[in-house]
C-alpha cells in the first residue's frame, strides 16, 4: 500500500512535466528542429553532389562520420553497462538515474549507425551487407552485432518501463491526450503488479540485464576489431579492445553526469537527484578515467619505445599537427576528473558536471586522433601531393550532420521525458512474494 501511495504522489509531482511544455521548452525543441532541418539539407547536398563535398578522400576514406558513429555507439554501450549493472547490484541509490542511463542506450543506439550510412557513397547498396555479406569481413560482425544490441537493449529498456507504464495507465489524475493514454494501456500489456507478475518481471528483467552487459562487452570489442586487424599504424594492437570499452563507459558516464545534471536544472529534480548521485556517478568516472589513462600510456608507450618506422611517424604527426588535441585528450580529459572527484572540497555538483563535459570532449578528440592520423600517414607513400588531399578537414556538411545527430539525440530526450517520467516512480521490489507464501504470524 505504502509503495502505491509513494508512486501516485511522485506521479502527480511530475505529472505537470509530462502533462504541459513550458515556452522555454517549446523554443529549446523548436531550436532543436532548425538544427535537424540544416542537417536534412547538408544530407540533401551531399547526395545529390556526391563526397567531394565533404573532406573525405581517397586516403582519409573516414572522418568526422565514422567518429561520431564510434562516439554515440560508446555512449550506448555505457549506458547498457551502468543501468544493467547497478541493477543487478540492487544500488538503492541507482533508482532517480537510471532511467537516464536507459535512454542513453537506446537513443545512442538509434542515432550511431545513421552516420556509418553517410560514410557509404552507395545507399542503395546497404542491403548486400545483409544480402551478400562475407562472415569473414568484420564489417558483418559489426551488422550483426549491432543489430543484436539495438533488439536486447529495446527488450530491456521496455521490461524497465512496464511498472512505470501501468501506474500511468492508472493514475486518473494524469491529463494527457486519448491517443497517449491508449498508448500506456497498450504498452502495459495488462500489467496490474501482482505477486506472479512482479516475479516474472524482476527474473525477465535480471537476465536481461546481464545479457546487456555481455552484448555490449561484445558489440563494442567487434567495433575495436575493426580497426585492430586492420595492418595500419596506430590500429594494430592488441589491446584496442579493451581500450575501447573502457573508453566507451568513460565517456558515456560523463554523457549520464551531463544528463543528471540538465534535467536536474530543468525539472527541478533537487529532491530526487542530490549531491551523493553525483559523486557516486563520479566516483565511477574516476575510477573509469584512471583505466583509461593507463591504456592510453600503453598503447602510446609502446609504439614509441618500439620505434617502428611507420609508429615512429605516426607519432611524430600526432605531436607536430595534433599536440593541442593530443594534450586536451590524453592528459586534460584524464586529470581532471581524476582531480575534482579525487579532492573531497572539490566535490561540488558544478564541478563535477564541468569535469564530464571536459570528459565527453575529450573522448570525442581521443576517436577523431585514433582515426584521421593513421589515414593521413599511409604505408604507401600519397601520390597526389595537393595538401588537401593529403590532409582531412571536415566540411561544413560534415558539422551540420554532425550537429543535427547531436539534436536529435537531445529532441528524442526530451520527448521521452515528456511521454515516461524522467525519474523511475515505480519500483519493483528487490525479493517481490512468491505465490503460495505463508505469512507467520
């Protein structure tokens, strides 16, 4: 009784969130919108013009594409991670964010693989992937594993609203329009949160959870594997797949710090999301940080001791024409966080939150150094020796795209918040009663 009391008053606290947009909300999706829209139109330029607007050739075949494609896949990964993680640990204090890291997962998961298909000069030819594709090819592996997490990360994002999606069928007091309520009524499957249901769900819920986990473990290792048995400088280790799943959690903890934070501010969730989420949250950032610093020094440390020709070069590029982003990447975006959350007094919200964005940035340079220098120092020596098309610079096509992938991730946030309350209010009990237990008196 206690638990139905607590969510119905939670529902009515967020129910003018879901309810009503103020006018900042109606400008910040209207804004959103417009920047989708410029990207529409730089797709439109790009198809109809063909790559040479873009600064992709021959040599640099990738760029800010496959970057922001190996960005949002990381931030999902993190996303399955955190949440399949903290509540297979039944963390107490996962429950006002974790929703946050579930919408993480899925949004990323849907927006990343668009910017692969705009690295293909070819659309029409994306259905022989499926069609004639070689399991040889880790470009197959890649299909199939990614097709694999958007299904498992959709079950389990579902099986985490349900409880949440019957109460709002329920709740009398939630003014929305016919076609939403029908919608929660729909999607409830007729849960009502009896003994037998809350049962199946919380074992449905477990094994999906860990099945994230290892999916996500897997999908991001076959996306290191791609550049790994690649026989290119600077791809070619060992220890690529690691390196990325740590990097990929990392940065996607400061994406969930980054999130907390925004709708915290937005909705006035300073009740429900305190300082002690934060430095839990950033506690995992540090630890994650420090993981990644050390691959890094090793991945570095290696290649330069070893003082292979083609390595040797590589690095020579990476501190001639990349020092700034090399210095912001490597040692900015691993002290920092290592620093504010490290120090007691500074362990502010603020703070914390500014070390994440530091985070994020840092980890998006860190995919853009592991990508376009290794095109730009080639076994073969560049024939043509115009500068542009030895050197990759994005086009603006290529930062509208990637500005309208970035919208969309933030519009589907909203929207999902606007439809399902950010914050979980429903809460399925940890040891629920089994049908047939007696109560002793």
């Amino acid at each position: 009784m206690s638990d139905t009391v607590n969510s119905d008053k939670l529902l009515r606290e967020f129910a003018p969130q879901i309810e009503r947009t103020s006018k900042f909300g109606k400008l910040w999706i209207a804004f959103l919108c417009v920047v989708i829209c410029y990207g529409w139109f730089a797709l439109y330029w790009q198809v109809s013009r063909g790559h040479i607007v873009t600064g992709m050739r021959d040599n640099v075949v990738w760029g800010v594409y496959i970057v922001n494609f190996i960005f949002f896949m990381g931030i999902s990964y993190a996303g399955a991670l955190i949440s399949g993680t903290l509540h297979l640990f039944h963390s107490e204090w996962r429950k006002p964010i974790i929703r946050m890291a579930e919408f993480i997962t899925i949004i990323s998961l849907l927006i990343g693989p668009c910017f692969i298909m705009l690295c293909v000069g070819r659309l029409d030819r994306l259905p022989n992937l499926i069609l004639f594709g070689r399991i040889q090819s880790p470009i197959t592996w890649d299909v199939i594993a990614i097709s694999t997490d958007i299904f498992g990360c959709l079950l389990f994002l579902y099986l985490a609203l349900l409880r949440d999606l019957g109460k709002m069928r329920d709740f009398t007091e939630l003014k929305v329009p016919q076609w939403q309520k029908k919608m929660y009524k729909i999607l409830a499957l007729g849960y009502t949160g009896t003994a037998d249901q809350q049962l199946r769900l919380k074992r449905a819920t477990d094994v999906m959870a860990g099945m994230v986990i290892a999916i996500a473990i897997i999908v991001y290792s076959v996306l290191a594997w791609i550049f790994s048995v690649t026989l290119q400088p600077g791809w070619h280790s060992t220890i690529f797949g690691p390196y990325f799943v740590i990097a990929a959690v990392y940065s996607g903890t400061g994406v969930l710090i980054v999130a907390m934070y925004v709708f915290r501010k937005a909705y006035h969730l300073e009740e429900h999301i305190t300082l002690q989420h934060f430095v839990n949250v950033g506690v995992i950032m540090l630890v994650l940080g420090a993981f990644f610093g050390y691959f890094t020094f090793s991945e570095y440390l290696t290649k330069w001791y070893g003082s292979e020709k083609n390595d040797e070069q590589l690095i020579q590029v990476l501190l001639k024409n990349y020092f700034n982003l090399f210095i912001l990447s490597n040692y900015v975006g691993v002290l920092v966080p290592l620093i504010v959350v490290g120090f007691r007094k500074l362990r502010t919200i603020n703070n914390i939150t500014i070390a994440a964005v530091i985070v994020v940035i840092a980890l998006w340079i860190n995919r853009y150094l592991i990508v376009v220098p290794t095109l730009e120092t080639p076994y073969l020596p560049i024939q043509d020796a115009r500068a542009a098309w030895q050197l990759y610079h994005a086009t603006w096509v290529e930062w509208a795209l990637t500005a309208a992938g970035a919208a969309m991730f933030c519009l589907l946030f909203t929207i999902g918040s606007k439809l399902i309350p950010i914050v979980q209010v429903s809460d399925l009990k940890e040891e629920p009663e089994q049908p047939g237990d007696l109560h002793l008196m």
